[in-house]
C-alpha cells in the first residue's frame, strides 16, 4: 500500500501521539473548566463531597465517638486541688497533662490554694475553664 520509510514511520507515529495527547488534554481542561454548564460542574461536586462524607465517617467516627464519650463523664468526685495529683488532675475536663503540670508547679512555688478562684492565676487557666471545671474541684 505506502511504502514509507522507517524514519517516516516515525514521524507519522509521533504526530498521531502528539494528537491523541492534545485530545486528552482540550477534554480534560474542559472537564475542569469554569465554563462547563453548571450541572455538569454540580453533579462533579456533589459526588466527590459525597465521597468526602464517606471517608470523614470511616476516619472519625471512632474519634468523635471517643471525644464525647470523655467529655460526657466528669470526673467521679471533687478533685482536692491542695492534694491532687497529675493523673486525678487529669480526670477533670479540660485538664490536660501540661495545665495539670503548672497548677502543681504553682501550688509548690505558692503554696495551698484558699480559693478554687485562685486557680485562675496559674497559667493557662482563664474565666471559661474556671467556670468548667468549677464543679469538679474543691479544696479542704
């Protein structure tokens, strides 16, 4: 039929990729363009917001659950703030290991507390975590 040359061949072969490459990039730019009608565009972003759904429920839903379930149980009695220590620091909402270190540190340097209210001088401890951990901390 054609008697072309190998170098011919080639070209011909280099110039049908270079075509099929120039397709796949016009379609795929036009899949991401801004002008596409809109259902098109809507129906690509209820899909992947879909799929997000579904990985954030496989992903969080053990943290979620984990996270409500500590922060739905106070701790089971006043904790003595003179006498506590980290761990039953610990057992209060919104206490974590460094806030627990700081109300020791302060409770050595300064000595006993006279007033829950003075819990508010130790660093890291303002009017909002005051008033949550008020009912769970006591001093005798």
């Amino acid at each position: 039929m054609l008697n072309l040359t190998r170098r011919e061949k080639s070209v011909i072969g280099f110039l049908v990729l270079l075509y099929i490459a120039g397709c796949i990039i016009y379609f795929g730019r036009d899949l991401l363009s801004e002008n596409r009608p809109l259902a098109k565009k809507d129906s690509i972003k209820v899909e992947f917001k879909k799929q997000a759904e579904k990985i954030d429920s496989l992903y969080f839903a053990d943290t979620t659950a984990k996270n409500e379930i500590t922060e739905a149980q106070p701790s089971k009695f006043p904790v003595n703030i003179n006498t506590a220590s980290k761990e039953e620091f610990m057992t209060i909402r919104g206490i974590g290991p460094v806030t627990a270190d700081k109300i020791i540190e302060y409770r050595t340097e300064k000595g006993k507390f006279n007033s829950v209210s003075e819990l508010k001088n130790v660093k890291g401890i303002g009017d909002k975590t005051l008033e949550k951990i008020k009912g769970e901390v006591t001093i005798e």
